[in-house]
C-alpha cells in the first residue's frame, strides 16, 4: 500500500487513520534463524535497506526469531536489536523448529501484515513489495514460488528433484492447486494468521504446507507468486528426516483433517 489507499474489508486488515494522517499498514518481516551467525547481520541490514527504500509506505519492522541456537545468533540478534530499536525486534524461544519460530512471531505481533522470510535471502527480494501488496489487495494469503512457468530457479538437480517429487505427492494426495509448499517467502494477513495458525500442528518444516493446504481447504484466499529464487547450499535440511517428517503431515491432514475454524467468514 502506499498511503490512501484502503484495504479491501475482507481481507480484516485494520487500518489506523488519524485526522489528517494517510493510513499506514504495520508489516512484520519474520526472519527465522538457527544458527546463523555469519550471515544474519549482512542478511538484516540488506532487509533495512530494502524496506527502508521500497516499503515506506508500511510501519516495517523486522523480527528475527531465532530457536535454540547454539552459536552467536542470539548475541548478533541483540546488537542488531540494540543498534536498530525501531526496526529489529528479537523472538527467543528455547525449543527448534522453524513452525514454532513463526507461530510464536506471528500470533504475537500486532502486525496487520505478517510475512517471513528465509535468513539466506535466497528468494530475491524485489518481489517482496508485489508479496505484500497481495495481502492490501484482499488475498489472505500469499506465497513465493519456484515452480511456475515465470519462476527462475538455480538450485542442485538434487533439491530441484526432491522439491518437485514433494509437491507432486501433494498435489496427488490433497488436490490442490498450490504448485509450490515450501518457498521460504510468505505474507498473510493478521486475521488469516489468528485463524489459521492454531490449527497448524507441525513446528518444523512441514508448517508451511499445513498453513497453506488448510488455507486452501477452508477457502480463503491464496496468491502464488512467481519468484527467482538462487539457492544458498548452506543447509539446515536434514534430508531424509524432512521427507518423512512431510509425508507423515501429509498423512495426518488427509485422514484426520481439522475442523474449519470458527472465527472465519469468508464471503
Ligand atoms: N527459528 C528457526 N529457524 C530455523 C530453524 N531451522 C532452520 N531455520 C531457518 O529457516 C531458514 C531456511 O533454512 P535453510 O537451511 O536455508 O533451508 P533450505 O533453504 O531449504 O536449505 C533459515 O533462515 C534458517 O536459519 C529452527 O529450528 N528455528
Ligand atoms: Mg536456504
């Protein structure tokens, strides 16, 4: 958004507007972080000078939520905090796990505007102001993808292999039309993430997915956007136990699916 404009009302995002004072958007940019050390105070002050340049018409904070790390992060995190009080928060949480990162970030803030993304910057944040404007056009939801037609993705035959097998297994148990689960670029609007999240059971990395396939089950509304994405071969990935920890969520939603959450009206 850029001030003036309002929100369509379904998408439940609330607008501040004081007498004489454009409506301002308060956006959280979530970077989850397990030991990151070498890499999260470049990765950050990209971010500031991103949001500082492209995104001045939202109140913009980044939160790096980091879980258990066993390095410096949390001690880089807090001078980035320190350095930056109005635009770095900090989320320590003593448990791993990417899913209970953002849960925790999400549910939260006070954000109308959630978004996260990965720590390596891997997918190029020129789409990141087409990501958020699909949450301030209406959408509730709104996900990076490396598998569309537009995408361009450089990433190991290897990665490209499994990331495609997944999402086909998805598609094949779930029908769904999200053709890519696991881009590590989100946005969501405050009332989708209030809804949906407590739903979500997973805390690792089948989070996403589960966020997505039960947003698309319950009908609200999902923008896939196509993204280039530039792999970073630094990993947290522990291959096989991913894959099993995702076939078995896929499992778990398809035989015992939660019920649609109370709150959400969708019309
Ligand atoms: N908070 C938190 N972040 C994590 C955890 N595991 C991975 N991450 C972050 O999730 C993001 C994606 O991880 P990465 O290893 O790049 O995944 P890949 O790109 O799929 O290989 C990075 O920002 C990681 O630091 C975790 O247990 N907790
Ligand atoms: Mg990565």
């Amino acid at each position: 958004m850029t001030g003036g404009q309002e929100a369509s009302p379904s998408s439940g995002i609330r607008v501040e507007a004081a007498q004489g004072v454009l409506p301002r958007f308060r956006l959280d940019a979530v970077i989850p972080v397990y030991n990151e050390e070498h890499v999260l105070a470049g990765s950050v002050e990209r971010l500031r000078a991103f949001l500082a340049e492209h995104m001045g018409g939202y109140r913009w904070r980044i939160v790096v939520a980091d879980n258990a790390s066993i390095d410096g992060t949390l001690a880089v995190a807090e001078g980035l905090a320190a350095a930056h009080p109005n635009e770095v928060a900090l989320v320590h949480l003593l448990q791993k796990g990417r899913g209970r990162a953002l849960r925790h970030a999400w549910l939260n803030s006070d954000a109308d505007i959630l978004s996260y993304m990965d720590v390596d910057l891997s997918t190029d944040l020129s789409h990141y102001p087409l990501l958020i404007q699909c949450i301030v056009n209406g959408y509730d939801v709104a996900t990076g993808s490396r598998l569309l037609p537009e995408s361009k993705t450089n990433r190991s035959p290897k990665r490209e292999f499994i990331s495609r097998s997944y999402n086909l297994i998805t598609k094949l148990t779930h029908f769904t039309k999200i053709v890519d689960m696991q881009c590590g670029f989100k946005a969501l609007s405050r009332r989708a993430a209030q809804e949906l999240i407590p739903l979500v059971e997973n805390n690792q990395w089948f989070f996403d997915t589960e966020l997505l396939l039960l947003a698309e089950k319950f009908g609200y509304r999902i923008k896939e956007i196509p993204v280039q994405w530039l792999e970073d071969p630094d990993t947290r990935v522990k291959i096989v136990a991913t894959v099993m920890e995702d076939l078995h969520g896929l499992v778990r939603l398809r035989l015992h699916p939660p019920a649609r959450p109370a709150a959400a009206n969708l019309d």
